[in-house]
C-alpha cells in the first residue's frame, strides 16, 4: 500500500478531512476520504458495589440522548490513562484507584484513524465533577448486569461503551 | 437543541463534511464538525460446527490489515438486512440460510452519524465470493472461542466486529 498525494479537504476544530490517493498492492489506485482524530480515552467506572457509572449524554450526531462510558478526546501528546482518569473525575466526579486498560478499538476503519483506548476504573472515591459548557449529560448507576441487559435490548447503542462494558463483565 | 445552521464543507464518494451551529439546552450555542455517512451492515458468520468466519483487511485509514466481520455500506435506501446479506457472499463466499439481528451501533456519536446494523448469520452454504477491486482481504475461519480470545488479547480491535463476536458469544 503506498500513498501518493494527500489532499486537505478540512481543518477543523476537532477534525481533519483528506482525500489520499492510494494505490493497493494489487496495482489499483484509488481516492479514499479519511478523516483524521486525535483520538480518545474512555473509562468504565466500576464500584466495589459491582455498580457502573454511565453517563446520558446530548448528542448532535445521534439525534438525542445516548448512554455512554465517560469519554473524550486526547490533548495533543496527552497520554491515554491521564485522559481516562481526567474525564473520569469532570464527567462524573470520580477519582480512580486502579485503572487498567481493557483494550483499544478503532471505531471505523473504513473512513476514519480514530483509536479509542479503553480502561476500567475501580477503587473509586470522590472527587469533582466540572463539565464543559458544551456537555449536557446526567449521571447514573446501574448494575453490571443490569447494563449488559440494555445492551442486549438494544438501549446501549454506543460502540466504546458496549465493548468496555463487555470487556469488564467478562472479568477483565 | 436547535440547529440554526448547517454549512456543508464537502460531499464525496462516502462522506459528507458539514459544521452544525447548535443551540444546546442551556443555551450554549456551538459549531459541530459533524460527518454524514450512509450506515453500514455488518454479519457474523457462525458455521454449524462453531467456528466463524473473518476477513483480514488491508484498511489505509488503520495503516494496515486488520481483523474484521462481513460488512459494507448501504446502498441508497437499502435494507440493513439484504446489505448484510450482500456482503456476507461478495466478501467471503456465503449464503446464509438464517439472518438474524443482533443490534445497531453508533461508531462514533461525537463527530458522525453512522450507524452500524450487526447481524448474525447461520446456516451457511457456498456461495460466490466476488471482491471490489479495492477489497484486499484473505478469509479465515476460527473457533469463536479463539476470537473471543483474540478480542481480549488486543489482536482483533475493530468496534464492529469486538460488539458482534461478543454478543454471538453470549449466546445471542
């Protein structure tokens, strides 16, 4: 796979667009549109209780509300475990004991490089919540179980959260 | 939330580029870089004796190949259903004599709409594998405990296929 040109379409403020040309191994060139993500960290917040912690959140893109793990976007060259345990403590007001990582998913390849690392947060205690101005989210508890059967009903629709939630109700 | 204003950046083969200026519920007003996609389709073929059958992908957007399920956009109006179908035997060489759905979800609700449509499928006979000249892929066959395995272990990082594995998995 070589790419030969590069084209900028978009700089934004969270987003790049390009059109690179590509050409395959089996000699076919083509234009492939490929946005470009800093990419993020999420966090599963387990308590000793065996509660999670999830979060409704208000998103444009979805329409409405959606239930999700506490997530967001990497600071340039920030690492991902300080981005985890920061989102962790201003969407829901938790600081973590532990945190480990579960794994980390590429949310759609076919047209984007972004890269979610995922990690599970437990031992946690208080700490302050401090949203953004642009956050308009509310905060819940429900138990692990309770959590795969709303994925299994489809009310978990957001691909990090399933695949954390997944991850850690497996014993990871 | 209101959206005052769409101005679009790009329209192209798969995607289109707008920034969507927002009025949230508090009254925040914000610029949203938001990508349109069509929604996709996506298939897990699970074989009678227990194994199921992946693709390994070369993905520009991932830099390289990658472990995924079946799956493609929908066609403009396209039922979720006859894509996943469509795409199970073009990609892998399969048809399946039971589909069934197991959820929908939304890959990246903080900048896109897409949504993808996750079926599995049983009862599998040979079909015709007929690739697109951009499809660079080789098909594999392992056990789902092997994938479940591989899903753990870090291998297999596409947020599609981790969500369809896990919930056939379960048993669903």
């Amino acid at each position: 796979m070589h790419m030969s040109k590069s084209k900028n379409i978009f700089t934004g403020k969270v987003l790049t667009l390009n059109v690179d040309t590509v050409t395959l191994p089996n000699g076919v060139t083509i234009d492939l549109e490929i946005v470009r993500h800093p990419g993020a960290a999420a966090v599963v917040p387990l308590k000793d209780n065996g509660m999670v912690v999830l979060i409704k959140q208000l998103r444009h893109a979805a329409g409405g509300f959606i239930y999700e793990i506490p997530a967001g976007k990497l600071d340039r060259g920030e690492d991902p475990l300080h981005c985890a345990a920061r989102e962790l403590e201003e969407e829901i007001g938790y600081v973590a004991g532990r945190l480990e990582r579960l794994t980390s998913i590429l949310t759609a390849p076919g047209f984007t490089d972004e890269v979610i690392h995922i990690y599970k947060a437990t031992g946690l205690t208080a700490g302050r919540q401090q949203l953004d101005r642009d956050e308009i989210l509310e905060v819940l508890e429900i138990s692990l179980e309770e959590a795969i059967k709303m994925i299994e009903a489809g009310t978990i629709r957001d691909a990090k959260t399933i695949v954390g939630l997944q991850l850690v109700s497996r014993g990871r």
